[in-house]
C-alpha cells in the first residue's frame, strides 16, 4: 500500500488506492482500505489530508524517511538498539565483501 502512495504523483483517496491494490491482483473492500491506511497513518507511515468532505492520503515522507521510521519502530522494541544496528551493519559490510 505504501509502494502505490509512493508511486503516486499526489496524494489520493481511499478508492483510488483501493482501484491499485486491485489492479496488482489484491481485491480488498474501501474499508479494509481504509483501515489499512489509517493504521499506516497511526504508525507515522502514512498522513491524511483533508480535501473537502473527503480525506486523501500520501506517504509520510520519501522512502529513505519512511526507512527510517520503520526502523524507529522496530528498534524501539529491544533492549539495546544500538547493538541491533551494530550488528546489522557488521552484517551488511560483511555481505558486501563477497
């Protein structure tokens, strides 16, 4: 769902997104959509802009932000993040050297 935010040129509504996911093969009801989105939007992936009587929606920043955030999240549930990301970058370099 992210991906077709992302992808897209300015923030859409809940059947346009809906009308993509069902175009990749992945048919959801408009409120399962829209649930979808607003729960990226409580974990700060995805933001909700009011137009009028409606509300579209665009992602929370370009992927390297929403990277970020991601990570955040992630990070914020084990006991040291700082060795989380140690070993992930000891891992990353060594996987580069092959």
């Amino acid at each position: 769902m992210l991906e077709i935010l992302l992808a897209a040129e300015e923030p859409l509504p809940v059947a346009a997104v809906q009308e993509a996911l069902a175009a990749s093969g992945q048919s959801y009801a408009y409120t399962t959509v829209a649930t979808l989105l607003a729960r990226l939007a409580n974990r700060g992936l995805a933001v909700q802009v009011p137009a009028g009587r409606a509300n579209l929606w665009r992602p929370a920043g370009d992927r390297q932000r929403l990277a970020e955030l991601a990570l955040e999240e992630v990070l914020s549930s084990v006991d040291d993040p700082e060795a989380a990301v140690l070993g992930f970058l000891e891992r990353t370099r060594r996987g580069r050297k092959r």
